[in-house]
C-alpha cells in the first residue's frame, strides 16, 4: 500500500534534521514525503531541500502565509497515496513508527478493505533537565491514561486514508489552532468508520523549554477552543475554580469567623489534586534521574499548572469573541453538519 507521509513548517532550521534524519531511518520507508513550508524566513526550506536525494520522493512545497490546516491540506493535496500519515517538526520518529502506523490498514492496495479508515498513534516526551521533565509530565498524558475510543490524537503522530480525509472536507482551514481535534471529531462521528489505536506508532516531542512560550501555545491552544467552540464544561470548571472557589476558600482562610485552618485546607488539598496525576507522571518518567532533579522537578509543576490555567482563561474568551464575530460563516458551525 502506497504511504504518502507529510508535514508542515515554518522556521522550523534548527529542529527539522531530526525529524528528517529519523524519516531515513525508518524501517517502512514511505513512498513519498510531501512537506508545505508557510513562509519560513530562516534556513527551514534550505535544509529541506538538502535531504532531496536521500528521501525518495521528497517534494517541498512553499505556501506563504498558510496556516497549520491549509499546509496540510495542500500537501495531502499533492500526495498520491492512498494512507496519508502526518506529523510534525521538531518531533523525532521512533524507527518503527510509520511501520506500526500503517499496520492496521492491512496490507493490500484499498484501506476499505480492512475497514481502518485512521490509526492514532501516540507520542511521549523528548526532554532535558528538570524544568522541560516538570514540562512533559504536566502536559502529555501517560500512555496508562489512555481510553482508546475516545482518543483525540495529536497530527503529530496519525494516519487515515484519503478518502476519509476528503469525506470530512479536510483540515478546518478556518482554525489555526486544535485544528487537528476537530479533523478527529470529524472522523469519529462517521459511524461506519474504524479509529483504530497503534500505542506503539511513537513520536517523541519535545515541550516547550520555557514558560513565556508555554504560555503563548496554551494560549493559543484555548483560543483554538473558543473559536471551534470545544470543551465548554472543562473551561467553565476552571473559571469557577479559579474565580469562585479559589477566593472563597481564600477569604475564608483569612477573615473567616471560626475554623479558619478549613480554607487552608481547602485550598491544600486544591492543590494537590490538581497535581496529583502530574506528579504520578513525572514518577513514571523519572527513571534514573537524581532525587534532586526529581524534586526540582515536581516543585515547578504547581507554577506550569497554574501558568497553563491562566493562559487557557485568557485565550478562551478571546476564541469565543471571534466566534461570536464570525457567526454568519457556515463552515464554523462544522458540529452541525
């Protein structure tokens, strides 16, 4: 089966050798690579272009100004296979990942055959030292937490067929962000279709190294929300932790009349339950690192929670004020058609 594997990015020179040099080194070669760059102003297309006689059927296109799901959607545009499988840059492939993502549409030329029609493949952290530890405990699920029929995968690590990409009218070029969740409600609510689950299909990703651009992805991630009108009831839960609960328990702590040592306690063991499964990950992913990083590490994962919280509070409302502006446009109201 024809395997067409694409990409998009942007300014992108001093991360896209791994993902290029981990695409050679994969064990199921894809049948052609198709990569939009959105403008890069740096060496991101320079370097590409290097890899052209070592990737069979690399093409680069250049698409100025496109955002995330209008590159993707050009390249797979472009790409003559029947499986597209995307992923990212500044991701390293693991060398069995296209193999493994692929396995489950069988092996003969039409996807239908198998009745697969998309693969999510998962992903796990690429990290150094503590702070991007802390990072990728806080933000990338375990693999232990994952219910597969409700998995929305990350574009990072996926595959589907064409067909089912054409059915469901593409990337939503409307969103420049959690573009790719809505792409995999789209093909969920298709009934007849098959969301399979390759756990062994791994990229790894590497967080964000810094809390200013932490923030500024969180951002933009919640305003992704706001404008596609996704997960109402997790961002009212947070606004009311934090603009209710949180000063209630507050004031009680210091003007309550009686039995102030219950807000302190409330807000404690707040915390540690908005901790708790961090915490839990970064134990697991912690395997021979010293204590003293350990350590280092779970004290910043109260301060990226709650710069995480901030930026979705902020960058929601701002979504939903685009929506809102935005109403007359048939494409945003995509849950209803």
């Amino acid at each position: 089966m024809r395997v067409s594997v694409v990409a998009t990015v942007y300014n992108e020179a001093e991360s896209i050798r791994s993902l290029m040099d981990s695409l050679l080194e994969q064990t199921r070669q894809p049948d052609e690579v198709v990569i939009c760059d959105g403008g890069s102003n740096d060496d991101t297309v320079t370097t590409l272009r290097e890899y052209s006689g070592r990737i069979a059927g690399l093409r680069i296109l250049i698409a100025p100004g496109a955002n995330i799901s209008q590159g993707r959607n050009q390249a797979i545009t472009e790409a003559s296979g029947p499986i597209i499988a995307t992923t990212d840059a500044g991701v390293r492939l693991e060398p069995q990942w296209l193999e493994r993502l692929v396995a489950p549409f069988g092996q003969g030329d039409d996807p239908e055959e198998s009745g697969v029609q998309a693969v999510a493949g998962f992903f796990l952290p690429d990290v150094s030292g503590p702070f991007q530890l802390a990072m990728g405990a806080t933000v990338l699920p375990h693999i232990s937490e994952i219910i597969p029929a409700s998995f929305l995968p990350s574009s990072r690590s996926l595959a589907f067929s064409k067909e089912i990409w054409q059915r469901v009218g593409g990337y939503p070029e409307w969103l420049d962000y959690s573009e790719d969740l809505v792409f995999d409600i789209c093909i969920k609510e298709k009934e007849e279709v098959e969301f399979a689950w390759a756990p062994e299909a791994v990229v790894f990703f590497q967080p964000r190294a810094s809390l200013k651009s932490f923030w500024q992805q969180y951002f933009r991630y919640a305003r992704g929300d706001g404008k596609a009108d996704l997960w109402r009831r997790r961002h009212a839960i947070r606004y009311a932790t934090y603009l209710l609960l949180i000063p209630a328990l507050l004031g009680h702590a210091l003007w309550g009349q009686e039995a102030r040592w219950l807000g302190w306690l409330g807000l404690f063991a707040g915390g540690i339950v908005n901790c708790a499964r961090p915490w839990r990950r970064l134990w697991l992913l912690a395997e021979g690192t010293h204590f003293v990083n350990l350590l280092q590490s779970a004290m910043m994962v109260p301060v990226i929670r709650f710069v995480g919280d901030f930026a979705k509070m902020v960058g929601y409302p701002i979504g939903l004020l685009w929506r809102g502006r935005n109403r007359h446009r048939a494409e945003i109201r995509w849950r209803d058609s």
